[in-house]
C-alpha cells in the first residue's frame, strides 16, 4: 500500500506483577497508523476486553507519541492517551501537550504502556531504560502541582517531567484528567483510569536524540511548514497573542457560544462579562510553550478581583464556555478560579462545569433541592456555589459523588426528568460549540468515537468560513455526512497520528495538512506515504475505533444528540431558530455511513475495512454484521 | 587579631539606575564578620542611613552568603537577608535555606545587594556575570509558587532558583517573606523591602565550583562535623523523621507552648489537637532536603480532612505555635492550610498567627466588633475564620489593612487598651516559647537586635537540657546575662556568619561548634581562626547590629516584654506561677550589658569596641554615649 513507516520502541509496564519490557513496535500497525491515536486504539482494540470494565485491571493506559513527537516540527509534542472510557464505555483519546510527550521520546519511546493494578499507591519513574516503580502512599490526596514539585524534588532534578493525577484520578470521578505541567490530557476521564490501577504518576526523562532518516527532506519540509505558519492572519499574531478564549465573541455572534445549559435564552450576554472588551488579553499574564512551538497560545491568565483574586490557570474557550456561558458566570475571574481548581485536582473542565450546569438548572427547575445540594444555593451565575461544587465533586462529598461519575450517569440516579437538561452523547459532556449552529461540527459530535468530542472532527469550515477542501453552510445539514469524515480522517491521521496540534491545522494549515504531514512523516521516518495514504491512515483510525465501540455495545442509536438540541430551536443569537430535529440527525447519518462505507446501522463492512488494508479486524465485526 | 579571612565578590545592583557593579567582598569586613549576617550588617551600617525610611529608596536589601555556603559542608545553603526592618525599624536579619543560597555562590557572588527601587515592576535575571533587569508588571498579583514557575518556564531552564514575593509584599505588608521553593526568609517583612523596590523576584542560575583552600583540611572537618552529627541521639532518626513540629508536646509540657494569645489559661490542651499522638508525622507526606544538606528535616504535610483537605506545606513547630496554639486551633488541617496560604502569599507565619491571635482576643474581649472585622465571627479556634483574615492581610481587605502592619502597630491603631495583647518586642511578635519558662530565652527576645527572635540567641540549654556551655536552671532569672550572650554570640557566629543551619548547632554539634566552624572557615577560606577567634565574631554582630539600632531611635527602654509577660504569671503547665516581673527584667538586663561590656543605658563602650577590633563604628555612637 506505501512503502517503509515508522520503527520505533514500546515499554509496556505490568503495575500487577511490578515487571517491564520493550519491545518494537508493531511495524504493520505503525505503517497503517502512523502513530499517536492509531496505533494507541489499535493496540487496545487487539489486546483490551472491550466489554471490560474501565476501572478493573483488564483495562490498559496507552500513552502514544507519534513520529513528529520530540523532533523539531513545531507543534508535535503531543501524547494522545488511549484507554476504554470510564465515562462514556467507549474508547477514549484525550490528548495532552507540553514537553512531558517529547521527554517519552527523548527516553526512546514511541509508546508507554500501563497494564493491570498496582496493589498499593505507586509511581514510576523511568530512566535509562529502567522503570522503578516507587511506593506513592504519601502521595495520595495531593494535588498535581505538588505532586509534580515533589517527585522533582524527590528525584533532585527540576527537569524530569511528570505526568499525575490529582484527588479526581484518585476518587476515580468519571472525568478525571492527567496532568503534566498546566497541561491536561482532560477528556474521558483517562485519570479516573490512572486512578484506578492505584498509578499517581509518571516521571520521565531521557536524553536521546529523535532519529531523523533524511534530514535534508526534512529541514525543507519544516521550512514550508514555517512558511504556512508565518503566513497565517490569525495564528500570528491573534492567538499567539489571545489563545483560544480569542474566538469567544466570533463564537457567541454566530450562535455556537452556548450559554445557560444551551438553553441560550438571550437574555444574558457572555461579551458583557467574559467578551475580549471585558475579559481576554487584559488578563493574561503570560505564555506558555509546549516543547519546540513556536506560537505559545497557552495565555496565563490572573484572577484580578472577587474571592478569587491572585489565582492564576490558563483557561481555553472550552473552559470560558463549560464555566462561563453554561453557568452564566459574571466575570472572567471565576472561570480562571475553576480552570486552575480543576488542574490542581486533576479534572476535566469542560465535564465538571457542564455537569455543573445541569445541576444548576436541575436546581432551578426544582428536581435539586437546597437539601440535595448539602444546602449550596447552585442558582445561574453563582460563583462561590459553583467553586464550591467544583471541591465537592473531586472530593466525591455529597452532592459531588453523583456529579463525578458526569451528567449521563448523575442524571440516571437523580430521575424526575433531569435527562433533558443532561448535555452528553454517548456520556461525553458537549464541548463549546452548539450543534445547532454548526452542523457538520454537530454531526461530529454524534458520531465521533469518543462522544461529543470537539477534538475528533474540529468543524473549522463552520467556525472560520474556511473554504476546505470547499465552501459550505453551516446551517445546513445536507452533504454535512461528507464534509464531517473529511474533517474526522484528516484530525485523526494529522493532528492524532503524527502528531500535530490541532490549533495549527484550524488556523495555518488547513489546505496543506496532508502533505505536510506526509512530507514531514517520510522525511521522520523513511516512508513513503502520498497525501492520500495519510487520510488514509485517518479513515483506519475512525474504523477501528468504531470497530471498538461495537463490540463494547454502542449502536447508531448512540450517534445522536441531547433532546434539547432535537428539540428546542436556537432562541437568540446568529443561528437563531435553528434546530436539528430527528428526522435531520437521521438523514446526516445515513450520509454520513454512506460515505464511511458502514452500513446503514453504522457497522463497517468487511468491503471497506479490507480496501483499507484492515483485513485482520474484519472478523471481529461478526457477531454485528 | 588572626590570620586571613574570606574573600568573595559582591554584586551590587541599583535598581533605580538599572546598573549593576561587581566589586571585591571588603577583606577586612569579612575577617571580622567571617561571612553572611555580620558582613551584611555591616555593609548596611556603612551605607544605609540609619533613620531611613524601611520602604523608602535609601534602604537597601543585602543578600549575604559565607564562606560555608555552596561547600560540601552540611546544613549551609543559607542566605542572610539583610536590611532595615518595616515592621521594627531595628535592624532585619532574616535566614532562609533551599537551593537559592548555594546557586548565589556557583554564580560567583558572596553576597547580592539591592539598591535604590525600580519604577515599575521588574524581576533580575543573573547568569554569567550578567544582570538582566526584567519587566515584571504581568507578575505583580502573582503568588510565590506560581512567580517561580513562570519564570523558570520564562527562562526555559527548571534548575534556575528564585527567590520571590507574592502579594502580601506587594502590598507591603510589614511581615511579608521573601520565598525561595517552599522556603521563607519569613520574618521583619524583608519581603516588604523588596516589594517597596518594585522587585517581584530574582532569578539566579551558576555553575562555578566555591573554591576551597585547603581540601585535605575541609574533608578532615567535614568528618569531623558528620561524625558529630551521626552521634546525636535528636537529629538522626527524631529530627530527620519529625523536624520541627516533633517538639511541641515536650514544649507543652515544659510551659514553652504559648496559648490563646499567651494568656496558657489550661483550659485547653493543644496535645489534644496538635500533639504528636493526634498529628506529627502521621500528617508527613515527603521531606525536603536544602542543598547538601543529610537530614531533610523539612516535612511536607498534607491536610487530610474538612473545608482544606488536600493542601499541602511544610508548617514549622513556629507555625504549629501562631497558627495552632496562639488561636487555638482544633486540628493540624488548619495549621497546614494557614501556612500553605501564608506561602503563597509570602507572609511571615509567625507574625501572621500572632496578629490574628491579638484580633481573637480583642474581638472576643469586646475591643473589635464583628463590623471592625468585615463580618467575621473571629472567635478561638475559628479555623475559617483565621483563613479568611489570612487572605484579607494578604490583600490588606478591610480590616487586613490594619493587621497586615503587625500587632504593635495595629494596636496603635486599635487603640482601647488592645496593647495590653500585643505580643511583640520592639514591633517584632515573640516566636513560640514562652519567655517566663524560658528566661535566657526571654532575655533574648528582649535583647535580641530584631526584636523578639527565636533565630538569634536559641536557649537550648533551657528547651532541651543541654549542659553546653553550663547547665541551667531555666527558670531562674540570674546569671542569664553571661547565657543569653554566649549564645547570640555563638548562634551570630556559627549559624549567621560561617554560614550553618541553626537546628544543627541545636542538636548535633553544642559543645563543638565554634572549633567547627573554625575548622570548616579556615580550611575552605585559608583563614587561622581559633574557636575563641569566632566567638568574637559573633560578639562584633551582636555590637554592630546594636551601633545601627541605636542611631535608629532605639533605647534600653525598647529590650522589654509585652505587658503580658511581666503582669500576668503562668496559670497552667510545667512553667506554673512563672512571670518576669519588671525588676526581674532589670536585673537580667543590667546583667546582659555588664557581660557585653555596654553601659547600663545598653551602649556599646568605646573600650568594648576597640578591644573587638571596631575602632571604626565608635565614632558612630558619639551623640549616644
């Protein structure tokens, strides 16, 4: 199918039986896949029980680099961390920055892997090829800033970098995050999975160089790649200078800003408080690199006033939506408040402040009584009810222990018709982008194989009326199944493979992606792949996956959308009245299957898992035909 | 007088200038002052006028190593911060360890001094004999721990050491700390000083090698000194497994262990709350080591249950004392909250504690109201309340205003008798041992040239029965001249000059001390001190310090005790019925001055300084005689 692909070293780590071995990497897998998320899911879907419990030993943490990962190609220090989601049941990727994943690669890995449970709290610290697996009974019930400070103090060296949970990972809250730096691996509750094998943390450090096998290749490959950059409006110098929270007012005035549980009722304006008059650049502090980036978007932003002053976090737009729009908060620095809350304790912001949301409008619409929430007022625009709940979530104290599993399973124990108000699919809390107002994006959601992902299959067209690969509408939902695998196959194999981080393909790179990627991966690793293989590469991620999920027992009935989306229609702002009622969802699918080749049950057919060279998996998909 | 000294190089940074000079440390200051606290003073006392303003321009701040500090020698990564003290006006001396003290040597500099004051916000960069003045404006508001974050990140190298504030020297509050890692220069608001300069940190990072003269020598000593250590029953396994909070119930039970503000009514027993049956090392969670340093006294301890479950710090038995006796406080969670936020904030947690144990008691003696205090119920042993009042000081919030200037200055302003609570002498708050069941360690305080300070003349011969250099009734009154004498001298010498951490003098090395530091002077500095020779290093401190206090205003009048101490006897515990009645006072001082060869008004006689060598400083008491 191409020629050559990448070589590379595994640790696969035995926390059961305190033991450790390397081996290579898979040559088949890594050729098929890249690397990253790929190889990650593919490795769990041969060796994971794919009904096992996400919380029991049989479950497996991969920590999956990738070829880009720790050479110089800007925006590559990425680990996409691959388990069975204790959230949703499905798989989960969650991907995280810094320079923890380059510090893998340096150490000469191309993948980590955590199997079985830990007897008693423990951490590794991997060195010279050597995994030392250190008592961490002291260690629990710290927050992951200390956690981080200690091991680097235990270990006398300030530069060993260290991935950990937090109190979240520990109580194993269904949306525990890993935390290396201020960076998050955040989503799917991959911490509540570290958690539960009793790993708080993982430090590296490593001095090898990344092998490049053609170096000229590749120094011309990165100078296109700088040139796409410098050339991009937006990336320099908007978000190097503003970060993601810069798209917060595009985003509210196209109605994809959702505010007050979606409900988005108009009658509370997100500018008025945390728009980039009021809030954004005024309060940043400074940036934070992740390794060999040369663009900087993490913006350290401090809490200037209220209870929460001198607080410093960096929080994304995702945070501003999830702790701001949805809760409706009144200033900047209570989002900054929860955003560094969530880091300390090793939480998803965006799963903590949804759930938060439903609770509030739980609260206001009666289901949640003052008792049921241990006497915390959570009304609209609360602030010091919503930190509080953030403590009680990752404590798991009263209220917070039905919160932490997320608004899935919270809304299934509170009843009394709170389903409504519970914003998932398939378990995952919607990301800050509403569906109703971005179709394709929306579609993305329904049908990404870890939930409401904005990760997966990033709608830029919708977002930035960028034209690529062609113009559309983002109000309409037909052709919406075609543009959504376009955006799904490039993400996985660009952004979740090689990797790159996602920020440069939306706003530097969109139209040359797959050959930037090809020409930077060939150079990396002696392959040969064409554009076409690397969307490729992207398409075999979205089926194995899928392929995953089946078996874990997820149905097309589970590409779908909250009621409110079916049902209410956009009150206010830029998508106002629009809607995606059922009948539309069904027609998105059926496209949306057709072009992936699935039935129209959403099964993929042995017809094109074999044209993609994904012979060996055929036969897992027998009992689901 | 004796053969050679130390000799170094000063940096001398003038922040109103934006210049910076090197210069040879003065050979003749260091041969009399060896190092650290006595060579600052004494640059302070040639340099800075005496009646100058603490926060104005003409104050500077010295950072002073010594000739031990960045050795192999144990126990001595101290840096002397020196300076006019906001909080008495007297002279500050204010010690911290770490990993900043050593890296101050490695770049080549024995002591850093700060001139002038910058317009705005900077922080300094020091590396390769280059000082990089640095824009701070997005660091002010800033915590310690965030501050060194972002500029190790800022400087892309985590082994860079700063030293910072955090808001509560921004704020100028009068016992602001300066931190470095977890460690505080805590007390006389030298962070205060730096904040009235505009100077948010200061980052450091050397690789030079601290030449030593003679290495046969120093690794002769070095033995010496480890055998010592090794022997002492206290420091290995006690101190090294419980550091400093492991006194408390042995201090309790002496007496030593203020409560409720001094007022010890037995009414309550803080072995109940803060004992090491109920906490101690069941609360430790990792130890931190100073640089070079075997023992590692410093016990990380995690808050384990209510509102503060989770923080993690490092109080000292001083903090156990403010933050739990003084306020009486129902757990340790409290006490590690308070100190972790006192951190933070770079506060003095001593001088905090105390002051809010002075609003306890006012407010609960009916002199504040709850309006006084913005609304909070600061009742004994009100944990949430002593936190709040810990933020509003830092952020000097209300009534914080008024208590973030210390206890003897908010009683000035309290007024209506509330002096009768303010435990401080000459501005400094006492540190937690009880003079009336300590009186060397009393006449210390009331000595002490910073006021009352446990750092400078230890009583140990009083807390641990030590017999060095005699044994000691410690609730006798005479003969705690010659005592409290021999040891400031001893402390100022061994501990604030060589430079060694004081715990160890304490524990390990009483008898032999001064031979100690003799050996490890003269063997790193080619020096000839004899033991004798030290102690008068130390006795030239205590003189110099004293030349600088007097020219500021100070009198016998100012070495006293709080009324409470001479008014109000012991009502429980192993120092039962003890006081220090005003003529018991008298007779201690007119002792104190006889041994230290001063008239009985406390003035250094020109026969004294001459026969020390100072021939230099008599004239500088010529309007005092």
């Amino acid at each position: 199918m191409f020629k050559g692909g990448y070589t590379g070293k595994v640790l696969r780590i035995n926390l059961t039986e305190k033991r450790y071995t390397e081996e290579p990497l898979r040559e088949d897998v890594a050729a098929k896949y890249i690397g990253g998320a790929g190889v990650g899911i593919k490795y769990m879907l041969d060796e994971v029980p794919t009904k096992c419990d996400p919380l029991g030993p049989e479950n497996n943490l991969y920590f999956s680099l990738g070829p880009l990962c720790g050479t110089d190609a800007p925006a590559a220090s990425r680990v996409m961390i691959v388990t069975k989601s204790p959230l949703t049941g499905a798989v989960a990727k969650s991907s995280g920055g810094g320079h923890f994943p380059a510090e893998i690669k340096f150490a000469g890995y191309d993948m980590l892997i955590v199997e079985g449970q830990a007897e008693t709290p423990t951490w590794l610290w991997i060195k010279d090829g050597k995994v030392h697996f250190r008592e961490a009974n002291h260690l629990w019930g710290l927050n992951t800033f200390d956690t981080q400070q200690l091991i680097k103090d235990n270990l006398g060296d300030q530069n060993v970098r260290v991935a950990c949970i937090g109190q979240a990972g520990e109580n194993l809250s269904a949306f525990a995050s890993i935390i290396n730096e201020r960076h998050a691996s955040g989503r799917k509750g991959v911490g509540a999975v570290m958690g539960s094998k009793n790993l708080k943390a993982i430090a590296i450090r490593g001095e090898n160089e990344v092998p490049v096998a053609n170096k000229k290749a590749f120094k011309a490959a990165l100078k296109s790649m700088f040139e796409a950059m410098k050339a991009s409006e937006i990336l320099y110098p908007h978000f190097s200078k503003g970060g993601t929270p810069m798209i917060i007012d595009n985003m509210f005035e196209l109605g994809l800003f959702p505010t007050k549980n979606f409900e988005n009722t108009g009658e509370w304006d997100p500018l008025d408080y945390l728009g980039s008059e009021v809030g954004g650049e005024k309060f940043n502090i400074a940036r934070e690199f992740c390794y060999k980036c040369p663009v900087g978007c993490s913006q350290v932003k401090l809490a200037r006033e209220g209870p929460f002053k001198g607080m410093a976090s960096i929080p994304e737009f995702e945070t501003m939506y999830s702790f701001g729009g949805m809760t409706m908060m009144h200033s900047f620095n209570e989002v900054i408040a929860a955003d560094r809350l969530c880091d300390e304790y090793g939480m998803d912001t965006i799963s903590c402040g949804v759930t938060i949301a439903f609770a509030m409008e739980c609260y206001e619409k009666g289901i949640l009584s003052i008792d049921d929430l241990d006497g915390i007022d959570l009304k609209w625009s609360n602030a010091e009810a919503m930190i509080q709940m953030v403590h009680k979530i990752a404590h798991r104290d009263g209220i917070g222990d039905i919160l932490a599993d997320g608004v899935k399973k919270a809304a299934e124990r509170i009843g009394k018709g709170s389903e409504k108000y519970a914003m998932h699919v398939k378990g995952l809390e919607l990301a800050g982008y509403d569906p109703r107002g971005a179709k394709a994006h929306g579609l993305n959601y329904a049908t990404g194989y870890t939930g409401a992902d904005h990760c997966l299959g990033y709608a830029f067209q919708e977002m930035f009326s960028i034209p690529v690969p062609y113009p559309v509408n983002r109000l309409d939902y037909k052709g919406k199944g075609r543009l959504t695998k376009w955006n799904q196959d490039t993400r996985s194999a660009v952004c979740d493979c090689a990797p790159m981080c996602g920020f440069i393909l939306d706003m530097a790179l969109a139209d040359v992606c797959h050959k930037n990627t090809a020409d930077l991966v060939n150079a990396i690793a002696g392959a040969s792949y064409t554009p076409d293989d690397i969307m490729l590469c992207g398409e075999r991620v979205n089926n194995v996956a899928r392929i995953f999920n089946i078996r874990a027992g997820f149905t097309r009935d589970d590409d779908t959308f909250p009621e409110r989306i079916m049902t209410e229609a956009l009150k206010d702002g830029g998508a106002k009245g629009s809607i995606i009622p059922p009948e539309e969802r069904d027609y998105m699918l059926d496209e949306y299957f057709e072009d992936r080749g699935w039935t129209l049950a959403g099964v993929p057919t042995a017809e094109r898992l074999a044209s993609l060279g994904m012979e060996e998996d055929i036969a897992k998909l027998r009992d689901f035909a």
